[in-house]
C-alpha cells in the first residue's frame, strides 16, 4: 500500500484575510517521518476535533461543497473555531494534486482544538490512494442491526452528546465494525432504541420501495450523507422520487434494494440483513456506482 502524503495547516480563522504569498504558504508537505502532532494535542487525547474524508477521482475531488458544509457545521456543533473554507479548498487541491489520477483516492481534513489551553487550533490533511478492488460494488455486503442505545430524538434532548458530528472520536464506530464481524457480517446498521433505521458506522443507509429512494432523515441525530446527496441527484435525474424520512427496520427487510453509501467505497448493495436475504438490483448498483464515478465535482 503507498505511504499516504500529509500536508500540515497554519489553521487560518474565518475571516482572516489571504496572506501575501496566497493560502498555499500555509500549507506545508510533511515528510514520511517527520512528526506532525504534538503529544498534547486534544485530537490525541480526547478525539476532540472534526474531520470529513472525501472521493478523489481522476485528480478530482468529489462532493466538495457538501464536504465543506459538514467540516463548518461539526466544528460549530463542537464550539469550534469556524474553518477557512477558502484555505481548506486550497490545501485540499494541493493534497489531491499530489495523488496519482489513474486510481481512486481520498482526502482526509482535520481540524482539532489544538493544544490544551493554547487557544489555537491544529489541521492537517491526510492524501491516501485506495488500496481496495471495491469488490462490495458487484458482491455486496451482509449486514446486523445493532442497537445505538438512544431514542430517534436524541437530537432534541441531549444536543451536548454531538448527534450529526463528525468527530474524531471513532472508538464506538469502530467497535461496532468489530462486533459486525463477530457476528458474521460485514458491516452494521445502527437501529435507535425506539425502532428508527439511523446509519451505519462510516456510511449512509438507501434503500429503495418501486420508484421511490428513501434515506432516514438527518434530525434524528445522523450525518447528512454527502454520497447520499449525490446519489438523490442522479436518481431525480433518471426519473426516480426521493424521500427522506423515518424508517424502520421492517421496511429494510422488504425493501426492493438496500445500498450503504460512502464517499470513497460508493455504492455497496446489501444482500443480508440479520440474516434475511436481500433482493439486490445489480443493474440499478452498476448504474448508480457508474454515475458516482463520473461525477467531476
């Protein structure tokens, strides 16, 4: 697997002017064993910090606005300091220029509180080429449903537990993969305590009913999916309704088709879910794989 290239952030405010040599003197390539973070950076010790991961596609970064909207929208949910968005689009274009264009890759953004008591924040961006054939594409995946252990309108009672933030604080993200596994599956629906289909661990859940794409809806403590949003917009294009919305885990069952979205991985159909098949529309995840591919920006 290629070594993954980081670019450290002089992390700029919201309304700070570009300086005289542009955004991109802020911008520094690291070298493979020079260190980057410091010990007693927040994002070490606490995960406190935001980051979002985006598709890099023949040189091109995808979903970029959508991106930067969930990067500005978790850091103002943690009381973070409002990114630059004109200087992360800068480092990200000089972190996408360094890959290679005849394969997939992604960019990692991320943005920390910084040092304890500093008052400064710290980013950096991590560039990495996909050491995947993106078998789940054409295979699909098995999935469990595991309960999140809260209700659908945590958002609306406890805001301070962070629902809809991307944050560095993976543990519980991770640890569901692994308990996916122990069970058999590849990966795992999140269930809300009260019934609700919510998302999966680093991906958004599609399904489809006829002519209809549904996703859960975003208020009840979920990412808006940047993949998702895409795929809605070539779904309106080829004639399909879409709809977000509340959904249980019975409708997954007898859905005609269920997709996790994700923004370097795709389109992944699912062909079990707690052990009950799953038709899958292998023309339909071709097709909408195929349109994620050719999106340019």
């Amino acid at each position: 697997m290629p070594e993954p290239i980081v670019f450290a952030l002089e992390v700029a405010a919201a309304d700070a002017p570009e300086p005289a040599g542009g955004w991109e003197a802020t911008v520094r390539r690291v070298g493979p064993d020079e260190p980057i973070v410091l010990g007693t950076d927040l994002a070490a010790t606490r995960g406190d910090g935001v980051f979002e991961t985006l598709g890099v596609l023949d040189g091109y970064p995808q979903a970029v606005d959508a991106h930067f909207w969930r990067l500005a929208n978790s850091a103002e949910l943690l009381e973070l300091p409002a990114p630059n968005l004109e200087q992360w689009r800068v480092a990200m274009k000089i972190a996408g220029a360094a890959l290679p264009t005849d394969r997939q890759g992604g960019i990692k953004l991320v943005l920390s509180r910084g040092i304890e008591g500093a008052n400064r924040p710290t980013g950096w961006l991590i560039a990495t080429v996909a050491d995947d054939d993106f078998s789940n594409r054409t295979e699909g995946w098995k999935v469990v449903t595991l309960d999140r252990g809260y209700r659908h309108d945590l958002s609306e009672h406890a805001p301070w537990l962070l629902p809809g933030a991307k944050t560095l604080s993976y543990a519980v993200n991770m640890a569901t993969l692994r308990e996916a596994a122990r069970r058999g599956a590849d990966n795992a629906i999140y269930v809300s305590s009260d019934g609700y289909v919510m998302e999966a661990p680093q991906s958004s859940v599609l399904l489809r009913r006829g002519n209809t794409l549904v996703t859960p809806k975003t208020d009840i403590g979920i990412l808006p999916g940047t993949t998702q949003l895409s795929a809605f917009a070539l779904a309106q294009q080829w004639g399909f309704d879409t709809e977000d919305r509340l959904v249980t885990v019975d409708e997954l069952r007898d859905s005609d088709g269920v997709w996790l979205l994700s923004s370097v991985k795709l389109a992944s159909p699912i062909t079990e879910v707690d052990g009950h098949p799953i038709a899958v529309d292998r023309e339909f995840s071709d097709r909408l794989n195929a349109g994620l591919l050719a999106r340019r920006e």
